[in-house]
C-alpha cells in the first residue's frame, strides 16, 4: 500500500497555523502586568487550569494542521498486476549411440551433453520441456512437463544399450513431433544434438523436418565432438583402451534441417562452447511475459477532517467553560 496526496499543493497552508503559532507565543511573552512588588504573590502555586491555560488554541492549531492535509487529499493507492506468461514447448532429443562415449569431452561427449542439458533446464521458467532418446531407433524419456526436478532425475537415470545402436536422427525428430503435435504453446520448439550421420530409421531427417516445419515447429540442431576423438574400446584381456578414431557430421543435412523450420544448426567441440550454444537458444527463444498493472485510490481524508473536527469543537468547549476568561 502506497500513502499520497492528490492535491499536495494545499500542503503549503500548512505554513499558516505555523505562523500563528509563533505570533501567540511572542505576544504572549509581551503581555504583561505593573505590580509594585511580587511579594503578594510569592506564595502562590499554579493551578492545573493555569498550567492548562493553552489547551484551547493548541486543539485548535491542532485542528487546523489536520483540515490543511485533509484539503490536500490524501489517499492511499493498492497496486495490483495481472501477469500473462506465453510459455514455450521444448523437446531435447539427444543422441545416445555409443558414439557418444568419446571422450574429447571430459568425461564423454554423453555426460557433458546431459550436464549442459540440465543447466539449460534450471534456468528456464514457465515453460514445459520434455526429452526424447534416440540411437537406432528413438523414445521418450520424458513427456512435456515443468516439474524440472523430476526431468532431471530421469535424465540421470538414462542408460546407453537399451536399443539398438546407430544414429536415427528423422526418427528422433518425429518422436519429437509427435509429443509436441498437442501443444497449444505460441512457441514449439525442438533442440536435436548428435554427433554422427543419419544410418537408420525409415524417415529422413530432411522429410522429417519437412513436416515439423508445416506444424509450426521450429528445430535447433548441434552437432556435437571433433572430427577425431578418443574412444574407449575393450582389448583381449578386457582393459578399457583409447584409440583415435575419425567421425564424421553431416553438416550440411543439420543445417537444412534447422533452416527448413526456421531454426539454426550450431557445431560445439568443447563443453564450454556447448554451454553457449544452449545459452544462446535460450536467449533466442525467450517465454514472453506480459504484466498489466493497475491502481486503487482509496479516499482519506475523513481520517483527517473528522479528527480535526472533533478537537475544533472540544476547543470551543474548553473556552466557554473550563477556561472561560472574563472580559
């Protein structure tokens, strides 16, 4: 609740009473009586009366002051606001082939794209983000939800091997598609990350994209790891070993597929550059939040002008009997 005045120009009187304040004061200083000498009234005491002898202008110097601020109107103001939030639909499909086991990301590309992943969810709000598994064949981990706690606790709980191994990236964006078809968000949007080239599944990434362009759907596409990375592989006698091997991206089909829908396809060879990636998606698709806020005055000046009223009149009182001078 906010106190103000609406007529603060009022507040200038105020230098009235002030001023008659001081003029009575002086005069009564000057006001004064001849007495040969003061022995007569050495012994008198002074009367609660005499003590109280002010009382009447103070209540009405009082009085005055409160009329002043209640010409001025003061009011107090209630604020309230509507807030409207256009929240946005995301999909994160992540590659989980056993590609994704190179460890040109400390510790492999896997980890360091779920870590990012759920940095980029902690700091959403308002929006509903749901992840789609893919390999040889794609999933859902998680349908659209904003309960953020229990979508990283199940990205925690994905395991690699579960299906067939390979890089089904056209059918990872129709499941993407698939489980944002039913939204009713202003904003659908898709992350895809791998890091190989499309060898399974029955559906092109390009037709694929072809469709979520047509639903509306826009497709932000990474490609993730160097063209030469160290992979962890089993030797004879069942020791982890890391060999050199070449792998390869298709640039060229990530970018039409981001472009297709309106969206962009971005390459990261390290976590940090990853990071960004994610940090940039999520300035560029911003959840829209409109506030409309509104005021209430609220009138009180009664607060004011009754009281003074009340203390005007006792004024008067006090001087027609308790204190009645004689002429």
């Amino acid at each position: 609740m906010i106190f103000k005045f609406a007529d603060p120009h009022y507040l200038y009187l105020l230098f009235v009473p002030v001023i008659a304040l001081l003029y009575h004061f002086i005069k009564q200083k000057r006001a004064y009586i001849r007495f040969s000498g003061s022995e007569t009234f050495s012994g008198v005491k002074k009367t609660l009366r005499v003590r109280l002898i002010e009382t009447p202008f103070v209540l009405k110097f009082i009085a005055a002051v409160l009329i002043i601020l209640a010409l001025a109107r003061p009011q107090s103001t209630t604020e309230s606001s509507v807030t409207n939030t256009e929240g946005i639909d995301i999909i994160i499909a992540l590659d989980i082939s056993t590609s994704m086991l190179a460890q040109d990301f400390q510790p492999n590309r896997f980890e360091a794209s779920l870590d990012v992943a759920r940095d980029f969810i902690n700091g959403r709000k308002n929006d509903r983000i749901g992840m789609v598994l893919f390999a040889g064949e794609a999933y859902t981990q998680c349908p659209l939800t904003t309960d953020y706690g229990i979508l990283n606790e199940l990205t925690r709980n994905i395991k690699m091997g579960v299906i067939e191994d390979g890089t089904a990236i056209g059918s990872g964006i129709i499941t993407s598609i698939n489980r944002l078809k039913n939204s009713d968000a202003k904003s659908k949007v898709i992350i895809l990350l791998t890091d190989g080239e499309n060898n399974r599944g029955e559906v092109s990434p390009e037709t694929a994209a072809e469709v979520a362009s047509a639903m509306e759907m826009k497709i932000y596409t990474i490609g993730i790891g160097k063209s030469r990375a160290p992979y962890p592989f089993k030797s004879a006698f069942g020791q982890t070993v890391l060999r050199e091997v070449e792998f390869k991206i298709d640039e060229e089909m990530m970018t039409k597929v981001a472009s297709t829908t309106g969206g962009k396809f971005y390459r990261a060879t390290d976590k940090d550059k990853l990071a960004s990636i994610y940090k940039e998606i999520d300035e560029l698709e911003k959840t829209k939040i409109e506030i409309k806020s509104y005021k209430r005055f609220h009138e009180k000046y009664h607060l004011f002008l009754l009281p003074a009223i009340f203390l005007f009149l006792l004024a008067l009182l006090f001087e027609n009997t308790i204190f009645l001078k004689n002429p």
